[in-house]
C-alpha cells in the first residue's frame, strides 16, 4: 500500500534558501545566472535528436 504521509512530503517541494546549495552550487549563484540569462536562451523543450546514418 502507499504511505500518505510519504506522498505528502514529496508533493511539498519547496525552494531552497538563498544560502543554501543546490548540488555544488550555492543557490545565489544559480538565481544570478537565471536573472541574467536572456529569455530566448532558455527553452523548455530538449533540442531534436539528429538520427544518425546507418
């Protein structure tokens, strides 16, 4: 069976403070970089996949 109190812990998923790290990354350093980043350089979707020659 699954646990409730499990799925309500992994629904909450809240942002890490601005001291904290994200991986090796404090996370000012990760909110700097999104803020200067130009909006067309981040997209949503993943490039399309060339097929390669068989």
């Amino acid at each position: 069976m699954t646990d409730p109190q499990k799925n309500v812990s992994q629904s909450k998923k809240k942002e890490p403070a601005l001291w904290e790290s994200y991986g090796s990354f404090p996370v000012w350093i990760l909110k700097l970089i999104n803020a200067l980043t130009p909006g067309f350089l981040i997209s949503k979707s993943p490039a399309p996949k060339r097929k390669l020659p068989q």
